[in-house]
C-alpha cells in the first residue's frame, strides 16, 4: 500500500501522523494488529520488552526478524520506520550481546565511535531510527531526567560530541533524532511523571539550550524531538509540544528547520491528561507537530483513535487547516521514501568484541532502574 495523502480513508487519513509503542511482548498482540492494520502508521518504536531477551542470540534475533515482518506486513508497507531509544547508560532496550555502552556523559571524545558501533548494531535489528543523541545542556544539576544522559552543561559540550555521534550514526544507514526540544536540560522535574516548567530568562535561554540546537538544524538533520516542558517566560502555560511560539516561530522560523519534527511519547504524564481534550490534540498539530508518538509503556493506544476522532471533528470545524496537515504528510512521506529497510541479521562475535572496548557501561553508573529502560 503506497503512503498517499487522502482524507477519505478514515482514520487511515490521519495514520501517517503516529509512531505506535508496541505493547509488552516478542510478538504482535491483537490492539498491535489492529492498529496497524486500521491506521497505517508511519512506523512503530519498540522497547527493551519486545525482544525475546532470555533466548539464546540467534534465537531472539530470528524471533526479532519475524516480529518486524509481521510489523510491515499489517501496516502492508515496506517503508515503516522502526525505531528505537538507544543512547547507552540507562536507556538500553536490546539484550546481550548487544552492547551496553555508557551514559553519553562518559564519551564525549570518543562519540564517533560509539555512534558507529550503535549504528551497526542497531542497523542489524533492522532499525533506520535511533531516539539519539540527547542535545540538552544538564545546566541543572538536580534535574532527575536528563542528567549523564547529557554530553555536558554547556552547549560548547553538547553540540561536537553530540554532531560527531549523529553524523556516525546515521553513516551506517540509522537516522538519528535529536531532543528534547527546546531543551530539558534545566527541568527540576521528571516529565514522565509531571509536567516541568522552567523558568529561564529569554536570553539565558537562547544562548543556553537554543544554542545547541541552534547546530542541528542543516540537511544532516531530518528529524527532531520535542520536549513536554514548559518555559514560562517564552510560552506561558503551553508545553513546547503544544506550542506554536517554540515549534513554528522559534525552530521552523528562527532556526530554519526544516525536516520532521516528532513528539516525544505523549503517554507521559506531563502531557497524557491532557489528551481528553480535543483542543490538545488542535494545538499540538497546528504547532507543527508532524509525528505524533503514542507507547503502551505509559498509556493505553487506543487514545491514539481518540486523537484521530478530534483530528476529524477540528479539520471539519476549520480549527484545524487541510494545508497543515498536507505539510506534515509531505515531509513523512518524504522521510519515509528515504528511509532504508535493513535486513535482520546476527553479528559476528568479533564486531562485539570490538565494540566492547569503545566506552564500555559500568555498574556504578547505572540508575536503580536499570533494566526497564522507558525513558525517551
């Protein structure tokens, strides 16, 4: 089935505009097929519970490769983004052998090598998108969700180690994604918990977070990741998923960008209560919003079918213009017709050997949480 723009296919119309978690499992569950099915997503992210991860390496693998066929096959496309959070420390989702590699933190000299080794590896799973690298300034030392995730505090940190891992990256075939936009780095709260609200002066803001991301706005960059933050003093009250002001005057318009811009998981609770409401789902499109990213790891999926029902009601009201949502598709569609669909296959034991020396992740840097890796 070609990806084509048609508002008359129901909620098939508005598929192209999500990326769908799958639910806990190695294989597709029922709410999966039907989804896929009934909405032809743009493409599905998969998390550390959908691989067979006490299987032997080549048992999981083969288990993987039927997992992602029966992915396309419900979608009935080739082009379906498979993607993936992978960044090292605590935000690790394949099992053994692949490598664990450490926070991004720890390698900020050696962030080529790593962003070559991932994109190997994560090539081989079949992966073309990887959720990477995190370009937020940690300015705030306390803040609980970003911290060693970050390259540094300063955008002087952030942006050659973070540029040097992208460009490595997506040189073995994997596109990267920078986030969190505008920049989560001086949040004091968790925002899979709770919406953060930063209050930064303008200029702060600008020279601080905007500048890193300031470095990821060229060709080499053809998709980028929202935050569910709030920054009081440039949007009051409206998360930057939300917000015109930051996603269309301040990224399209200020800093030219021009590729995909994607939602971070809108299951979090910073934003998920907020989904009740159609005016939530008018605002994060006529933001500028292109792909929209709903897991099972924090909310039901099915919201998504609740979203597409307001997406109707708003584009039928006139609250939501046809022109935006062209757009949108137009630059999925372009994203998706570039995007590359890698074979499944096992690696040598010599490639992780290799890769094993390159920045490897120690016990003493891991989160009490290790292992679950929901993070986005």
């Amino acid at each position: 089935m070609d990806l084509t723009f048609d508002l008359g296919r129901g909620p098939a119309s508005f598929g192209h505009r999500f990326l769908i978690g799958l639910q806990p499992g190695h294989v597709l569950g029922d709410k999966d097929k039907r989804l896929l099915s009934m909405l032809k997503p743009a493409g599905v992210v998969l998390f550390r519970a959908n691989f067979l991860a006490d299987a032997p390496y080549q048992d999981w693998v083969e288990s993987h490769a039927r997992l992602l066929a029966d992915v396309r096959e419900y979608i009935e496309r080739d082009e379906v983004i498979i993607s993936i959070d992978h960044e090292g420390g605590g935000v690790l989702r394949p099992p053994a052998p692949i490598t664990p590699f450490a926070y991004a933190r720890e390698w900020p000299r050696q962030a080529a090598d790593v962003g070559k080794a991932m994109g190997i590896e994560l090539r081989s799973l079949g992966f073309n998108v990887n959720f990477a690298p995190v370009v937020d300034v940690n300015s705030n030392p306390a803040n609980p969700v970003i911290g060693q995730r970050s390259f540094g505090t300063t955008p002087q940190d952030v942006v050659p180690a973070a540029r040097e891992f992208l460009d490595a990256l997506q040189a073995e075939g994997v596109l990267g994604c920078p986030k969190h936009f505008p920049g989560h780095g001086d949040a004091a709260v968790d925002s899979h918990y709770s919406l953060p609200v930063i209050d930064v002066d303008p200029k702060t803001f600008r020279n601080r977070e905007l500048e890193a991301f300031r470095h990821f706005n060229d060709a080499g960059t053809r998709m980028i990741m929202t935050a569910h933050i709030v920054i009081s003093q440039i949007d009051p009250g409206i998360p930057a998923t939300m917000s015109k002001v930051i996603l269309q005057d301040i990224l399209r318009k200020e800093l030219g960008y021009e590729g995909v811009v994607v939602s971070d998981d809108l299951g979090m609770k910073a934003i998920s209560e907020r989904l009740d409401k159609p005016e939530t789902t008018t605002s994060i499109t006529n933001a500028g919003c292109d792909l929209l990213c709903m897991c099972a790891y924090w909310a039901d999926t099915e919201i998504i079918l609740r979203m597409i029902d307001h997406m109707s009601a708003g584009l039928k009201a006139g609250v939501i213009k046809e022109r935006a949502l062209e757009q949108s598709f137009t630059r999925v569609a372009g994203l998706l017709s570039d995007l590359p669909n890698h074979k499944v296959e096992a690696l040598e034991e010599e490639t992780f050997q290799r890769h094993a020396s390159v920045a490897p992740l120690r016990a003493r840097s891991l989160p009490a949480n290790h292992g679950g890796a929901t993070k986005i």
